[in-house]
C-alpha cells in the first residue's frame, strides 16, 4: 500500500474479549489494525501505514509515514498536517491490494470526504465506518457531501457518538428553517447573529441551509478556509465575507459563522454588545446544554447519526457481528445483544470535540 496513516488519542484496555486469531481489524496501542494488510485505520500514535476515514482532528493525527484516504480529503488534510505528508488519495470505491487484502473507501456522509473503510480478505468482508451521518428521518441526508453508503459485511465497526435513545434528531430542513428565522428576527432588530459550529463539517452544513434574502453571510477565518477546500471540491455554498469587509449597518444585518473557540472573545466583540449567539451541535439535545454554553440559542444539528440511524445503518450492513466504538459503547452494545448480535466494544479516543474545536481555533 503506497500510503496510509491515522489517528486519535489516549487508549485503554479494549472491552472486547480477546481477537480470534482471523480477524481482520484488532486493537493496538497505536489504534485500529488490520494484522494481514499490515497498516492502521485512524490510529493516535505514529505508524507505518495508516488509512484515514476523515479530517477531523481526533482521526486525523501527525506524524505518520505514509497516509491514504479519499481524494476528497486530500486539501484539508494537508492543510491540517502539513503539504509535505506522504499522502495517496481514492476516489470512492476504487480498490487498492495491500498484502492480498482489498482495501476501498465509500461515503460516510459526514462531512466532506469522509469514508468507511471496506477490508476484503478470502471473501471475508469487515467495514470500519469512521464517522457517519445517517438520520432517522427517511430522506434526510447532508448536502455538503457524500451521502452514507451501506456495506454489506460480516462484521461492522461503528461508531455510537449518540447511541442513547434520547438522540433523535428533527429533519435537518426544519431546524434550518429554525436557524433563519432567528437570524431574520436579529436582522429585523438590527444586531447582528453570531452562529457557532465546528469549522470543519458543520459550519459549512449551517452554510448551505442559510437564506442570502435576510442579509449578508460573514464567515471567521478558520471556517473560510474549510469553505475554500469545500467549494474546490465542486460543492455548491453561498458567497460569506470576512467581517472586516463589512460596514456596521450590514453587520448588523449580517450571520457570522464561527467555531466555538471564539465565544465570548475579542474577536466577537467586534460583533457588538447586542449581538445574538447561538450554537449548533446534537448535544444542544440534552436539557441545561445551551445554558452550560452561555448562548442564546442552542440548535440540535449534527453530522452524526442520531439512535435510528445508527440502528439503520447496522441493519442494512446485514452484520452479524458489531464492534462499537467512541460514545455510548456500552448501551448501543447490550441493544444490540438484545437482538441476537454478537456485539463487543473497542475503547479508542475518537469523539473529543474539543480537540476539533481547539483545532479550529489554531487554524485561525
């Protein structure tokens, strides 16, 4: 394999039981392995060869040698880890053999590029399915990538970011409607609003859900950037601005999209006293999250399948055996016990959203 490489974080003792001598992907110190491909998927500490499902920053570590992901990461993956990484791109669903093991990359419909990764051995098929978007609402996908494609498999890697039943998110459609019609109420009142996700995925979701009829769209510099590889990529976003490009009175009519980093900071000051914040994330689910965030509205949008969709995207794997990863591990794993699965967990450090978020704000 020409180049792969990964990561995530901190590691403890698996929760599963111990790897049967053939299974395709086990769990090392260094991360997610596949023992007859020699390379790692996601791993947190430097490797040979690793495989990279996404450009969020708990996946997609430095300090590997050889990297390989979709092509449609290849920009912000640079961007992140330095120009100079050792970097092989695929298109989705295009096959590539390491050590008699097939290895394919397919839409995860998380945020742009983003991949599972298909491992294919002797017939035998694992899918590892890195982050993914899969609604419980028929229909309801994210428009700024690739839609999530299910693999049929043996076993299934997934992972459980919302695995709680109380995770069920509204139609992405609706709460952008609810998005616009807060800013239409700010513009109206003259203050400006101030609209916080990550830079990566989520800002640029918010973005192409935006009305331009309310007013202008102003954009933080670290979010301008992801817009960048995002319209390079051939996706459709409204035109945004850098706030000094704007006179007062258009900033008051004005959405500013930002990372959460710059909460309650200089930078927002800029915006005036009187402008109105809000944040978007699926934790804005959970009672007391906008008010633990200080902001004035908390707007429950994720890039993350909420408890239907990971329930869906299983099923339609046709897996028998499921390995859950980062979130709520062990309810998605006794619920699908329940069921007759032959389920376990891996305990990896993917899911820290503040390391995305402190990693926006370095990109600034």
């Amino acid at each position: 394999m020409g180049a792969p490489s990964c990561n995530t974080g901190r590691v403890s003792e698996p929760a599963a039981p111990p790897p049967a001598a053939d299974d395709l992907i086990v769990l090392r110190p260094e991360g997610l392995y596949c023992p007859a491909g020699d390379f790692h998927i996601d791993p947190w500490r430097p490797v040979a060869r690793a495989v990279i499902t996404h450009a969020h920053a708990d996946h997609a570590h430095p300090g590997h040698a050889t990297y390989l992901a979709s092509a449609l990461s290849e920009r912000v993956l640079r961007a992140r880890l330095g120009d100079d990484i050792t970097l092989q791109g695929l298109a989705y669903g295009e096959t590539l053999t390491c050590n008699g093991v097939r290895v394919s990359l397919h839409p995860a419909g998380h945020v742009l590029g983003s991949a599972q990764v298909r491992i294919e051995q002797q017939g035998r098929v694992w899918v590892v399915s890195g982050d993914y978007f899969v609604s419980g609402v028929e229909h309801d996908v994210n428009a700024t990538c690739a839609a999530f494609e299910p693999l049929r498999c043996e076993c299934f890697i997934t992972e459980s970011t919302f695995g709680l039943p109380i995770y069920r998110w509204r139609a992405q459609a609706a709460v952008q409607r609810d998005i616009n019609a807060w800013w239409h109420a700010n513009a109206q009142a003259g203050r400006a609003s101030l609209l916080m996700g990550y830079s990566f995925g989520k800002s640029q979701r918010l973005l192409a859900g935006l009305d331009l009829s309310i007013g202008p769209i102003a954009a933080h510099g670290a979010v301008e950037n992801m817009n960048a590889a995002y319209r390079a990529a051939g996706v459709a976003l409204p035109p945004t601005r850098r706030i000094d490009e704007l006179p007062r009175a258009e900033l008051k009519r004005a959405i500013v999209l930002a990372p959460p980093a710059v909460h309650n900071s200089v930078w927002a000051r800029r915006l005036g006293d009187d402008a109105s914040d809000a944040f978007a994330s699926g934790w804005m689910r959970l009672r007391g999250a906008r008010r633990r965030q200080g902001v004035d509205r908390g707007f429950v949008l994720s890039d993350h399948a909420d408890w239907p969709g990971l329930q869906r995207a299983i099923a339609a794997t046709g897996a028998q055996r499921v390995i859950v990863t980062h979130g709520y591990e062990a309810v998605m794993v006794r619920w699908l016990q329940q069921r007759g699965l032959q389920a376990e967990s891996f305990v990896t450090a993917y899911g820290d959203d503040s390391i995305e978020a402190d990693a926006a704000a370095a990109a600034a």
